[in-house]
C-alpha cells in the first residue's frame, strides 16, 4: 500500500493520513514522482498487535539512501508497538538531501520506543506534555541534529549527543502559557552543543549545571482584550496573535464605543503598569500575557458579585461631579461555604466606601464592587437550642454571637462581620459572659465603660428590620461603648438604657451610622431608660478618624482631641438623609488637633465654634462645610466666660458650599468671669461663601 499516491492521484500538500488500529498490509512510504511542495503528516494508530512499515522513507521501492521527495513529511506514531523496517540494501546515509523535503518524527503523549529512532529524519518533535527519557546512544550517527519541543514537554538525554544541535520552542496553542519552562535535561557537553533556531523561538535558553534542566525564557508576547461584565454590551476585539516582545501593534476598538447610559470609550489599560493607551494608540508587546482593560469615560459602575442581587444603575457624569453612593442595605446573600453575608459597602481596589458618601468623579469610569460581610443572626426568642448563627438557628444573645463571629473573622475570607439582630431584643451590658467586655472604672464610676473585644476586621450591627428596637442596658454603671475596630451600625433602632448620655466611639477605625439607623422616640429629651447617644473623638487613637452620621439623633457631637498628630473628619448627612445633632463643638479639652467637617443633610440645632468648657488652652482647629441641611443656631462661643485667654491659637472656618436657608449666628464677648463680657477678643477666622 502506498499512501502518498492513491488510484493515480498525488496527495495534495497538508495532506493527512491516517493509518487505523485496524489496517493490514505492508505500508510504505512516498513515491519520487511526489513533486509538490509543503507538508504531509502521516498517523499510524497501532491496532492489537505491531503494526509493521516496511518502508517508512519511500526509498527502498526508490532505492535511494536520502530523502527524494519534495514534500517535508511528519510521521506521527500513536502507538509505541509499531516496528518500522529498514534496509542493508538502501540504508538512509544522509537525512537532508538538497532540494527536497526532509523528514520529522513526531512523538505526542509518550508514543514512544526506541525503534522510532531510524537514521533518516533530520528532525524530533515531541508534544501533548511528552516526557521522554532516552539514552543519546540510542540515535543513529546521522539526522537527529533538529529538535522541536512544544511547551510541557521534555526531552531527558542521557550521557552525551555526538553532533550539533538545534532546538525550536513552540507553544501549545496561540500563544506561551508561561514565560519560563524546562524543555531539555542534559548533560553539560551536550548543552554546550545545543543552540536556539532563530527562526522559530522567541526566547532564550538557560542552563541550570545543578540539575542539568533547559529552561526556554520565552520573548512571546500576545494580547488580550478584557471589558469589565458592567459593559457586558460591548465586545472585545478578537486577537490571537503571537508577538515578539517590543513588536508595536495598533490597538483595536470595542464593538461598541458608546454605551447605553452616555459614557464613551477612551482607551485600554495595562493592567499591570497601569498605562492608559488613549484610543487609536500603538502598544508595544511585552514578554507574555499583556492585558488590556477598556477604560471608559467617567462614571461609577456597580457590580454585586451575586447573581441574585441586581446591581446600582452604572452613572455617566462629568470629571469632578459628586454624586452619593448608591445603598443595597437589608440584602443578604449566601455565599459558596453556606455563610449568610449582609451588604457592608462598596470598594474601589483597596479603598472601602459606604453608602451615602459624597464620591467624586475622576476623568475615567470607577468600578465599586460590593463588600459583604459575613454574618452571624441573633434572636432572644429563639428556642430551638440548636443554635448555629444562621438565620433559621440564631444564638440567643450578642454574648454567644460575637466570639463566633472573632472566629469567622480570623482568617483572609472575609473582610468584614456583621451581627444581624432579628426583632427587638436587649443587648446587657454588664454580662460578660464569654468575656466579650473589658470594663473601666474611675474613682467616682464602677465599669462606666464597656470596651468590646477586637473584631480584627469592620463590623455592621444591624437589625432585621430598621423598626427593631435594640436596647442597650447598663441602667446602673455604664455610659460609655467602646469598640475596637471600625464599627457601624444601620436598619436598627437604637435605644440606650444607661446610667446616663452614652458616648459611643472607637479606640481604633472610623464609625459610621447608616442612613436607616434610628434612634428610640425623643432620644434627645435624654430622660431615664431612653438616653442620649453621644459621639466623643477624644478616645480614638488613628491618626485619621473618621465619623459619618447618615441616620439618628445625636445629643452631642464632640470634635478634637489633645494629640496634635491626629485629624478628625465628620460627615452629617448623605445628601437626602435627615439626621438629628443636637450640638456639634469641640471636646472640654485642651484640643490641639484639626477637625474637618461637612454638612450635607439633616438638622444641626446648635453649631458652636468652641469647646464645652471655662478653661481650656486650644490650639487646634474646627473647619466646618455647609452643603445642606437645616442649621438652627452657629455661635462662636460655647460658654460666656473663660478663665483662660479665649481660643487664641484656635483656627475656627466657615464654609457656606452651595446651602440655602436661613441661619441664626451669635456672637459673644468673653468675659473672664460669669456676668462681665469682652475681655477676650473673640470671633471666627474665616467665613466663606
């Protein structure tokens, strides 16, 4: 049987040929009438028993002893019982005959003996991750001096090749998978022996003399086109090319460049560099994968990362607009593990927002991807005894709640804990029980303070429902809650049972009270079992500390603190939230600190440009924005007289920032005693509109 020349007819260039498991017969090789140029493969799949090839070279039936046919021809074995037969009569002398094609053999998955190795192919290729161990005695003294190796795969030499050698590196598909790989095992003599073909590897070799590995480092670069699934509605460009590294392209477009919501596109990103390419740019390739992310004008595109949790409308707006964040408060997911998540924010890279932050537009499209927060569920009704944090098997107390939750938070899956309270329940603050409080006491209070252990990461505390009332009792010791982390808390009704007005802060990270956060009835007649919440800065110990206040009444506000290294930041309002703060001053300390604040939304009864005390030396400043909101009262003292020259190191600003309404403002001349005014000089610095 001659398969190269079928019922007359010469087989065409790329030709395969396929030899089943089942064929019989004497199989030879090509006829010297094959004229053509180009390539032909030939398969022999092997059957049951060997499978003989009486002659493979076509050159016995010739009786030529070197390559006579014009085609380049690939016998691909995929069997390692095949026994190919040569002859004493027309041996191959020579493996390259000018003018005429040559011969590869080529092993793929391990197809392999070493009767293959017949003098005759110039070329060995291996592919489809062949490892293929073999002795360099086992070559014949001509041809062999070609090898192809395809990525994941290795050739194993043992003791020392006799002649030159020159190795080609090809990928497995389009492109290299990785930039460095082994291709060889070789002895030192034998490596000294080995160069790259030019033609065809874009890369370099590298020994390692200790264990005798080649390492091909590959100079492929290819390119790849990534549009985020928010602009899902267009396409990327579709290129599959391989590239040397420092090969300029032109980049494409998207399919779409104008999306449905207005915004345009600009260009790609490296993801890597982070270099914008503007559109119709040139890109020079660099070494493997170099991906390219569509950037888009600018804009705030949402994504949930759940399916069942339909993202914010994605906003157009222009550079340097503001617009609020959008809230996805009261959505839970369950996540792969089995674990109920509660919405937490929204992250840009490593930045975390909440919502209701004011957010700023750059020049480009920012991407905000929803932060979840695992969530442990506690309900006092619960009877079942059975508890598990679940929704359905919540623990019966914040008490059985919180060191669960220090444990799902001690590791890197999660980036933030949630305790979600469902219905009204107590939460005692004078049970220790699981030691989650450390108390502090004064000579005049026992356990005035109860700090919550650390969580190590943010936590939410919400509720079920934003009605649901959540007490907090200590009727006869405590008036401070402490936290050890960022805190907030959202879609709950507080209600403090204290010993007196609660102050409510961090020692460590920022406080945030969501736009659903209430608190109980007329907290701010602050009377007996419905207490006052205040906010205190004076304890927190971040160099930047950060409160917003998008819900709830707030008896006081008190800003500054004694260390200068710290700044202080306030957020009141989201815009179209309407919180309540009674007072907003500085701290009865002696502040030397900077505090920045902005106004946006909601009611503020008394704005005092000073501190709640007759004597303090003050040398900080109070920086506060109006954007909005209903401001009853500004006042440029707090107290009618000091004992202490008043606020003269003290920078005191005023900004009016788009607000309309009305404002009443006081001023006073401080007196160095009750009832004798203006001996200090007393005033803002700065107002501006």
């Amino acid at each position: 049987m001659y398969p190269y020349r079928l019922s007359g007819y010469e087989a065409a260039p790329g030709t395969t040929i396929t030899v089943g498991g089942t064929a019989t017969g004497i199989f030879r090789g090509p006829y010297s009438v094959l004229s053509k140029s180009g390539t032909i493969r030939y398969y022999y799949e092997g059957g049951v028993g060997n499978t003989t090839i009486a002659d493979v070279f076509g050159n016995i039936i010739a009786k030529k002893t070197a390559p006579h046919q014009r085609m380049d021809v690939e016998i691909i074995p995929d069997s390692p019982s095949l026994t190919f037969v040569t002859s004493s009569t027309y041996p191959m002398l020579s493996a390259y005959t000018p003018g005429c094609g040559t011969y590869t053999l080529h092993i793929r998955g391990n197809n392999f003996n070493t009767g293959y190795l017949l003098a005759g192919y110039k070329t060995l290729k291996l592919s489809q991750n062949t490892a293929l161990t073999v002795s360099a005695s086992a070559f014949p003294s001509i041809g062999f001096d070609d090898f192809i190796i395809e990525e994941g795969s290795v050739l194993t030499l043992g003791g020392t090749m006799s002649r030159t050698l020159t190795l080609s590196v090809t990928p497995r598909g389009d492109h290299m998978e990785n930039t460095s790989f082994v291709v060889m095992n070789v002895d030192p003599d034998t490596y000294a022996k080995l160069s790259l073909n030019a033609n065809s590897g874009m890369g370099s070799l590298r020994y390692d003399a200790t264990t005798g590995n080649v390492w091909f480092d590959s100079s492929y670069g290819y390119v790849t086109y990534v549009i985020n699934d928010t602009e899902s509605q267009a396409t990327t460009p579709v290129n599959n090319k391989v590239y040397a590294s420092g090969h300029t392209m032109a980049l494409e477009d998207p399919g779409v460049t104008v999306l449905s919501d207005g915004r345009t596109f600009v260009g790609w990103r490296n993801t890597v560099s982070g270099v914008l390419y503007k559109r119709g740019s040139y890109y020079t390739v660099t070494v493997g994968e170099n991906v390219l992310e569509a950037v888009w004008s600018s804009g705030v595109a949402y994504t949930s990362g759940y399916a069942t949790v339909a993202p914010p409308v994605s906003v157009s707006k222009a550079e340097g607009e503001t617009m609020v964040l959008a809230d996805l408060r009261g959505s839970t997911v369950i996540d792969t593990n089995g674990n109920l998540l509660s919405f937490f924010g929204w992250m840009d890279g490593t930045t975390t927002y909440y919502a209701g932050d004011e957010y700023t537009l750059g020049a480009y499209t920012s991407y905000l991807k929803a932060l979840w927060a695992i969530t442990v569920c506690v309900n006092s009704s619960y009877a079942g005894g059975d508890s598990d944090g679940s929704y359905e098997k919540p623990y019966t107390s914040l008490n059985a709640a919180y060191p669960v939750l220090q444990t799902k938070l001690s590791g890197n899956a999660y980036q933030a804990g949630s305790i979600l309270f469902i219905g009204s329940q107590t939460v005692d603050l004078d049970d220790n029980t699981n030691s989650i409080y450390t108390y502090q006491s004064n000579s005049k209070y026992t356990n005035y303070s109860a700090n919550l252990a650390a969580a190590g990461k943010p936590v939410l505390f919400a509720a079920d429902t934003s009605s649901s009332v959540i007490t907090y009792s200590s009727p006869s010791y405590v008036f401070y809650i402490a936290f050890n982390n960022t805190v907030m808390f959202d879609n709950m009704t507080m209600k403090l049972n204290t010993l007196t007005t609660s102050r409510i802060y961090t020692l460590s990270g920022d406080m945030t009270f969501g736009a659903s956060f209430n608190t109980y009835e007329n907290s701010l007649s602050n009377k007996n079992k419905n207490r006052g919440l205040g906010i205190d800065y004076s304890l927190n110990k971040c160099a930047s500390y950060t409160v917003r206040l998008y819900g709830g009444d707030f008896y006081f506000v008190y800003l500054g603190s004694s260390s200068s290294a710290r700044n202080h930041f306030l957020y009141a309002g989201n815009g179209t939230s309407t919180p309540i703060l009674n007072l907003i001053c500085m701290n009865n300390t002696d502040v030397r600190n900077n505090s920045v604040g902005v106004i946006r939304s909601g009611t503020v009864n008394h704005l005092s440009f000073s501190y709640a005390g007759t004597e303090k030396f003050v040398t900080g400043s109070m920086d506060i924005t109006i954007k909005g909101g209903q401001i009853i009262k500004i006042s440029d003292a707090y107290s009618s007289y000091s004992t202490v020259e008043h606020l003269a190191d003290c920078g005191r600003y005023l900004t009016f920032d788009g607000f309309t309404g009305s404002v009443l403002f006081t001023h006073t001349n401080i007196g160095t005693v009750p009832g004798l005014p203006g001996n200090y000089a007393n005033g803002l610095d700065r107002i501006s509109l």
